[in-house]
C-alpha cells in the first residue's frame, strides 16, 4: 500500500509538472507571438507616417513653390490657384494631418516636438503668403518685398522636415 501511494503521487506530481510545463511552454510562446505582432504593427505605422510625412513635406514645397511664381509675377493667383487644385487632384492631402496626429500621438510620441515645428513654421510661411494676397487683391502684384522672407521661411521647413524624418527613423530604428 505505501509504494502505491508514493507511485500515485509520484505519477501526479509528474503529471503536475507537465501540465504547468505546456501552459508554460504555451504562455510563453503567446506572449513572444503579440510582442513580435506588436513591433510589426509599430514598424507599420512608423513607415506609413514617414510616407505620409514625405508626401505632406512635398505637398507644401510644391504649394509655396507656386507661390514664389505668383510673388515673383511669373504666374496669376488664378493660374496658381488652378494648378493647386490640378495637383491636389492627384494626391490625397486632405486627411494627412489627422493621420498624423494619429500616428504620432499613438505610436511615435517623441516625434512630436519635430512634427509641431514644421506647423509653426508652415504658419509662418502662411502668414507671409496672406500679407502678400491681401496686397495682391488690392491691385499690388510686385511681391518681391515678400519674397526674401518667404524663401527664407521655405528654408526653415525644409530643414525642420528634414528633422522630422530623421526623428522618424530613428523611432522606426528603436522598434525590436
């Protein structure tokens, strides 16, 4: 009787350790399985904002590009007009900066100090733009006393962009 007792639970206990070994074993594995889901899903996100960074980036360069033309009289506010919209119908702009809100505020914090640098300084650039248009309405088309301070303010975004993909690899370089 006492060897069938240390036999039954020297079988339970063997019994014990397997099972706790397999959920181990199984709790283990789901556990690296939604870590390696969840820095492919981040590495996703960090390539969708730098895309979408890139396109953004573009879209205002091509936008005060048409400008210079408009402050230097090459072009019309009209004609600039129309080729805003002729570009616009080729991008899908419109819902970028939410999506980078999004994108940002979710999943790449530490990009937002760059991020917010290029809006500040796009505000700039805007500010500028709006001085000359109101003058330019006004039947004042020479725009060359607006010129030097919007080229510089160009300037300025570019290299704040620049900084905001840098920031953003980096952020996707971290991802494990």
């Amino acid at each position: 009787m006492p060897n069938d007792c240390v036999a039954l639970a020297s079988s339970l206990i063997s019994g014990l350790i397997g099972v706790f070994g397999a959920l181990g074993g199984v709790y283990l594995n789901n556990r690296s399985q939604t870590a390696r889901r969840n820095s492919e899903t981040r590495r996703d996100r960090g390539e969708e904002l730098y895309s979408a960074a890139v396109e953004w980036l573009q879209g205002l360069f091509f936008f005060s590009l048409r400008r210079n033309g408009v402050m230097r009289g090459e072009i019309t506010y009209d004609e600039c007009i129309e080729q805003d919209i002729e570009w616009g119908k080729s991008k899908k702009t419109a819902p970028i900066t939410m999506r980078f809100d999004m994108l940002i505020d979710v999943y790449f914090p530490a990009t937002r100090a760059a991020y917010d640098q290029v809006v500040e300084l796009r505000t700039k650039l805007n500010q500028i733009e709006a001085e000359f248009k109101r003058g330019y309405k006004k039947g004042n088309a020479v725009g060359s006393a607006f010129l030097n301070p919007y080229l510089r303010a160009q300037r300025e975004i570019e290299t704040a962009g620049e900084e905001l993909l840098k920031r953003i690899i980096e952020e996707i370089r971290k991802i494990r």
